[in-house]
C-alpha cells in the first residue's frame, strides 16, 4: 500500500469515526436539513453489549444535521417549547451553523475530489503543495469560524472552545464536521417529542409517536404525550386499533408484530404481553 494510500484510508476512517454519535439504548436521533424539518433517524446498529445506541449522521456535511437525545422521550417532560417556537429555534440553528456547514462540505470536497484529482495528475509538482496549502487554509478559516459562533453562544465554556478550535484547525476530518458539536449543545434542551410532532406527517416520524403512544398506553401513562398531540392537532386512536387477527393468533400491542400460537411475551419488545383480539 502507498503512503497516498495510507492516508486516506485513515482520512476515510477517521472521518467516518466523527459522524458516529454513541449514545445511552433508548437515546432518540434526529436528522434534519438546514434546521428546517427533522425527521426520526433508526439507530445505525446497537452496541447491545455496552448498552449504547450507535446513530450516524448524514455523510456529507451540508446540509444534514443529526441530534441525539440520550432521554427516554416517554419521561422527559414536555416544557413549555411550544411547536411555535421550536419552529423558529430550528431555524436559528440552521442559520447559524450554515456557515461551518458549508465550510465542512467545501473542506469534503476538497480532501476527497480535489486533492486526490491534484495528487494523481500532477504529482512532483507545485500544485501539490498548492492543495495542501488550500486544504490547511480552509480548516484555519473553520476553525476561526467555530471559535466566534462557539464564544458568541457558549460564552463560558471556554476550555472546550480551545480544544475544538486546535482540533478544527489541524485534523481535517474534524473541521469537516464542526458544526456537529454547536447543534448538539444547542438542541440539548429541547424535546426530541417535540421534533416527531413538529413534522408528524412524515411516514418515519408518525411510525415512531405512533410507537411511543402504545407504549404510553401499555405502561398507562398517557399524559404528556396526550397533551402534545392535542397541541399538534393528532389523533392518536387509530394507533391502538388491533389488527385483524385468527382466532389463535395475537399480536404484540407495542410493534403489532403478529404470532401465532406459542409465545406470550414479544421477542422483540422485552416483557411486553401479547394481546388476543379483543372484538
Ligand atoms: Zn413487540
């Protein structure tokens, strides 16, 4: 293997190391675009041994987003973040991080067209030194970025400001996704109930409050999701009808997973009863 090799093997590696997000199992991940929509992101595998969920964000920089609320949305009190307001909070965000954002795609690019482009073609000459230099300008440039919007937002947090901002301006991979840690201390204190119901049309967001609904209603605890969906104008009932079901079989209340004679507990949903047709 070359050292060219090498490199971007590593540069592969690390990278995708940085769009990985390790959180507690039951955590909720969101993907958004430009803080305008979020839809409810499945967790890219789980690390049953250590119980932690394992999301990843979009791959290109710009213009995804991912947040990841280690809370269990079931709990987690509801605030007084209205719809209303979550709404314009999302689209500060957006605002704000668009320019790291857009940093992180150029510096995307560049690492991963550019420069192998430049590399292969003109290799001896000063255009590879050219490239690095651009590569290194542009991660400085990043890392300026982060620094202000950081200071301007999280005044005191100042020894994390510094450590980010040396990793931003070496470590190219970090650069690219600099705006991760903004949009995550930013959305830290929203509710992830409150992205599902912003956007509850969308089949991935409706599939996960219809999921969390039956949960309330099999643990008899309805109260805060209830509200929230009367705030969003939802109606719930339709996600605890039974399905059509034979005489022997049951379903699974939470996932509606259907099964026959046999067990009376859901694989996959842990202690979960299995409920016959009620009509
Ligand atoms: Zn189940």
């Amino acid at each position: 293997m070359t050292d060219a090799q090498t490199f971007y093997l590593l540069l592969a590696a690390f990278y995708l190391y940085e769009c990985l997000s390790f959180a507690p199992s039951g955590s909720q991940a969101f993907a958004g675009k430009g803080g305008k929509i979020w839809r409810w992101r499945e967790p890219a595998f789980h690390l049953s041994g250590a119980h932690k969920e394992v999301f990843c964000a979009p791959i290109i920089p710009w213009p995804g987003l991912l947040s990841v609320f280690p809370t269990n949305p079931a709990t987690a009190p509801i605030g007084p973040l209205s719809l209303h307001h979550l709404r314009k909070r999302s689209l500060l965000l957006g605002k704000i991080t668009a320019p790291l954002r857009e940093l992180g795609l150029l510096l995307f690019l560049h690492y991963f067209l550019v420069f192998p482009i430049v590399y292969y073609y003109y290799l001896g000459t000063i255009w590879v030194i050219v490239a690095i230099l651009m590569g290194e300008l542009l991660a400085l440039i990043t890392a300026c970025r982060f620094y202000c919007i950081h200071k301007r937002l999280f005044p005191e947090a100042k020894g994390e400001r510094r450590i980010e901002t040396f990793f931003n301006a070496f470590f190219p991979w970090h650069s690219m996704r600099a705006s991760d840690l903004i949009v995550r201390k930013m959305t830290a204190t929203w509710n992830p109930l409150i992205l599902l119901a912003g956007d509850a049309q969308h089949p991935k967001n409706t599939r996960q409050l219809a999921r969390l609904w039956r949960e309330a209603t099999y643990a008899n605890d309805t109260t805060g999701l209830a509200s929230l969906l009367d705030l969003a104008d939802i109606d719930p009932a339709p996600w605890n009808r039974p399905p059509g079901l034979d005489a022997d079989q049951k379903f699974c209340p939470i996932c509606r997973t259907i099964y026959d004679a046999g067990p009376t507990t859901c694989v996959d949903c842990r202690g979960v009863s299995l409920q016959g047709n009620q009509s």
